[in-house]
C-alpha cells in the first residue's frame, strides 16, 4: 500500500505543490551534433517532452570537445540568450522550473583565470547567468536556496518539497525558522534554475548507447521503489570523513520511510540491487558491484571526477557500471562537502522527489558541479493515472473533464491543462477546462491534462488528448506516399480542404521548422533525417493562410536509424 508521508510540523503541512513535470523542463539540444539529436529524442520520447520545449542551439565542437570549456561571453550567445528568447517566444517561459542538456555541451564556463574559481555551465544556469562572488564559490561558502540543510550554514532539516514548492511558497499561516523564512512566500523571480546533463561522450566519457541505457533505466525506476540497499562508504580518506557526519542521522530518516542504508568500511563489491553509494576516494571501481538497481545513484567525492583530461576515476564509470546518475566536480573542489550531495539526497529521493530536485535539495553550493543522468527518475514516487474525457472533434465550445486516480490514502488532486505544449490553465481543483473555439485554429491540437496529489511532494501524471477543430471548413494531411530525394532526403506531399487554398505550406517538427514552400498542390516539403538525427520523431505538415491561420496536420510518429554508427 502507498502511503503518504505524514506531515509533522506546522513548516510541513500540506500545501499546493507544483513541480518538475516534463512540460516544466526545457530540453536544450546541439544541432551540430547527431549524438546529441539522437539522445534528446530518446529522453523527449521516454519522458513526454512537449516538442515546444525542445530548443535546438548550435554548439561548434571546439567548445563541447577537448576540456569542454567556455567563456561567460560564449555562454551568454550561444546557450543562455538563444535557449530563453525561444521559450519566450514560444510561450513556456513562465512554466519552466529546469533546464535539461542533452549531451555535447560544454560542462564548464572559465569565470577566472584561477581555475578554482571557475563554475560549472550547471553552476552558470543555476545563478540564471549571473557571476556570483568567485571567493564564495571557490570556497563554497555560496548557499543554494534549494539546500533544504543541514551544514554549519543552515541548521535547519527541511523535509522534502517540490520545486514549485520553493518558488510559490508556503503561505503566510506557515511558522518557519529564520534561516527559511523565505519558503513562506516563496521565490517567485528570485528562483534559480536547476539543470543536469544527460551524458557525457567526451574524453574518458560514456558513448552514446551507455547514456541512452541510462536514460532507460531511469524511466523503468519509476513508481517501482528504493528497493535496493542503500551505502555509505567510510574511511580514513579525508574525502569520506567530511561528509560522514550525516551518516547515522540519515540512516534513521531512511528507516522511517521503509529504506534499507548501511554505513560501511567496505566497498559494496558483489552486492546485487544497489539503490546507492556515497563515499570519498581517488580511485574506485564501480564495476565491482554486481548490479545497480534502477534509478540509483552513486558518487565519489574526489577532485577531478569530471575533470576528464585528469587522473584518478571518473563519474562516468558509474553509469557505465549501471547507476542512473551521479554528480562531480569540474574543478578541484577540495575536499568540502558542500560542493558535493549530501547522505540527505536518498531522504529526499525516497520522499517522492525526482532525480533532479533531490540533487539540488541536498547539495548547498552546486555552483562547481556537474550532474549527469536521468533527471526526472523517481522511483518513490507514488503513481497516479489520468484520462481525457471528451469529443475528439469539435466545431464548437467544449468542456473537457479529467479523471484522476492513486492508490494513495484518499487523495485531493489538482490539475492544469496546456495545449499543444503551452499551458493554458494553472492549477487549481477544477477537473475541468473549457476549451474555447475562438481562440483556437483550424485543424490538429493537442490537449493535455495533468493531475498531481497536493502535497509538499507532487506525485502527478499526465495525459495527451488529440483533438480535431472544424470553425472554418479547413485541414491539413500528410500523404502516406513518402519520396526518397537522396541520401537521408525524403519528400512529403501535402493535401489541404476547405474553401481556399493557403499560401504557404510548412514541415515542422515541433518548432523545428524542416521545410518552407508556397503553397502548391503537388508541392514536395523536404525531411532532411540529419536535421532531426536518430531515435523517435515526429512532424506535421502546416497550412498558412492569408488570414493568418495556421493549420496543422495530425503528427506522423516514426523513427531514424542511420546505416553507421553515431
């Protein structure tokens, strides 16, 4: 039986909690680069990734490649102003709460000539491209307003919260020590941007297929439980002893929420399941253990485990060896934990939270860090499944209704609805949304619904609905009959109805604009594979008329595998 944490404290009662959902995360790509297209697909497809939130980006390969360094100028132009302009453009701007790199992007910004003093392109969008005091990050005295503690900073325990949690706030009614009041109102403008990497292919990285097993494993973690055990490493390294301290009293909050945890002076070599290990060393070999259970996240703190051009074992090794994610510094860090996660990662993780708000709950200075995986993994959470309730086709208004189901103990849902990507009512108790005719286009839309349990903790769902608009008579089709142009070149006929003709005629996949012709009824819109790279994908065929309106096709969904290796 699922069961909801109980609240404890008038800091913990339950509140509307909104947080990470795959409509909340922008997803960044490299278009120069194939292993990136090809992972952004898999990662879109797994995990529901409006198409409207995939931003392509143009990264040349002396800037991913090599020590995958970049200046703030370069980060500025070619990754924070184009990545922002797009999803303000789009219309998601205001509904994101995290950034997802795809892989082949530069890990780290040279901020300072003293490479202790440069920070992580994680640390940069954190800080929303703004260069804090280069003395705090160096020393990792910076404190994240997601470190829900403790540290010699921040005495205070937080329990587990959503990200939206952080930004809304808790309300005014809520009494909360000093060095939290600002969860009583939230964030709000003031709220960071939390991001993960989903792999690392460069030097002494994982390849391609490493970061898309990854990525499956994350997805398979779902719902299914920290059923594996639990490890912290101790030793006399400098390395394990700074982070030792929280051992014992995380082993408790774990055994409260069913979590197997172990501290240990051994290596977990040959143990089967492992759920997690945190420990400090220079070297380790993570292929010892037997096998990770999905989702699970293990690291060592050390100073060059994502500095790849140096010695001494890599972060990758872990998700070589089956982890689902795990984190590292891109300069020396010396031996402080603040840089590093917490043992109070796996509290937050066993809580209900995602990969990604676990991480950033449990690590105060992330600034220098590089988080590679799967960041919407979620094995404790509880599951929840939605329905759609309405006409597939609708020439007038129309009320659509949702369904929402848990097997947790009496649930209150709250819902929102976005529409082809864009949300189009916040959240609130209304299981409904009207959708109104005026406002919307001829042709196809696509509705969805998403549902979560109010809580501290969002346990949520979502569920797409197609629908067909008729207010002018007008519809867009793509033709089964595909023409091969060349090599990785094809063609698609387009047929439109109604009583004009529209002027232009658009392929697109998502806001990835493919081909652009003027209207022509056996005109020939042009899909270059290259363009979209391997994996799932999906496009529509656009009719634009002279009034404006924009008519899409029903998607076709099919997927690219190139002859070579990528």
């Amino acid at each position: 039986m699922y069961k909801i944490a109980p609240l404890l404290t008038a800091l913990f009662m339950v509140v509307n909690a909104w947080s990470q959902m795959p409509h909340e995360v922008l997803l960044l790509v490299n278009s120069q680069s194939q292993p990136s297209l090809k992972v952004a697909n898999a990662f879109a497809a797994a995990r529901q990734i409006p198409k409207r939130n995939m931003v392509y980006l143009d990264i040349p390969e002396n800037l991913y490649g090599g020590s995958a360094t970049i200046t703030p100028e370069q980060f500025t132009e070619l990754i924070w102003e184009p990545a922002n302009a797009a999803a303000k453009e789009r219309g998601v701007d205001q509904q994101i709460l995290a950034w997802v790199y795809s892989v082949d992007f530069p890990i780290r910004v040279r901020t300072d000539s003293y490479d202790r003093k440069q920070m992580s392109v994680g640390g940069l969008t954190f800080m929303r491209n703004k260069i804090p005091d280069l003395d705090m990050v160096e020393q990792g005295t910076f404190l994240s307003k997601l470190f829900a503690g403790s540290n010699e900073r921040f005495k205070t325990k937080l329990n587990a919260m959503s990200l939206g949690v952080k930004k809304d706030g808790l309300g005014s009614a809520v009494g909360l020590p000093p060095e939290a009041a600002f969860l009583q109102y939230g964030l709000r403008q003031r709220m960071p941007l939390p991001s993960m990497m989903l792999g690392y292919i460069g030097e002494k990285g994982n390849n391609v297929q490493t970061v898309l097993d990854c990525i499956e494993r994350g997805v398979r973690s779902d719902h299914s439980g920290m059923r594996g055990g639990v490890y912290f490493v101790m030793s006399d390294d400098v390395r394990s002893k700074c982070r030792e301290w929280l051992f014992y009293p995380t082993i408790n909050e774990l055994q409260q929420r069913n979590v197997v945890a172990n501290v240990t002076t051994n290596f977990p070599a040959g143990q089967s399941n492992v759920m997690g290990i945190l420990m400090g060393a220079e070297r380790v070999d993570p292929a010892a253990v037997a096998s990770f259970a999905p989702g699970a996240m293990a690291e060592h703190l050390t100073s060059w485990s994502a500095e790849f051009q140096r010695p001494q074992t890599k972060m990758t090794e872990w998700i070589k060896a089956g982890a689902t994610a795990s984190a590292g510094a891109v300069v020396e860090p010396y031996s402080n934990p603040n840089k590093f996660p917490s043992a109070r990662f796996y509290v937050h993780y066993a809580s209900g939270c995602s990969m990604l708000e676990s991480f950033y709950q449990s690590i105060a200075c992330p600034l220098q860090t590089l988080l590679l995986g799967d960041p919407l993994a979620k094995p404790n959470a509880v599951p929840v499944s939605v329905r759609v309730l309405g006409a597939d086709s609708i020439e007038e208004d129309f009320t659509f209704a949702v369904m929402a189901n848990s097997p947790a103990p009496n649930p209150v849902f709250l819902y929102s609805f976005l529409l082809d990507g864009k949300e189009i009512r916040g959240v609130s108790e209304d299981a409904s949304v009207l959708l109104r005719i005026k406002n919307l286009s001829d042709g196809y839309h696509e509705l969805r619904a998403v549902a979560r349990i109010k809580h501290l903790v969002q346990f949520s769902a979502s569920a797409d609905k197609s629908i067909m608009v008729n207010k002018k008579g007008r519809s867009t089709t793509i033709l089964p009959e595909v023409v091969t142009l060349g090599k990785q070149l094809h063609g698609m006929k387009v047929r439109t109805d109604g009583p004009e003709n529209p002027s232009l005629l658009r392929l697109v996949s998502g806001e990835l604009v493919l081909d652009e012709q003027p209207y022509d009824p056996e005109a020939v819109l042009k899909l270059d594979e290259l363009m979209l790279g391997e994996g799932p994908n999906r496009v529509r065929a656009v009719a634009i008329y002279s009034d404006g309106m924009e008519v899409s096709s029903p998607p076709i969904n099919f997927g690219i595998k190139f002859n070579t290796d990528s």
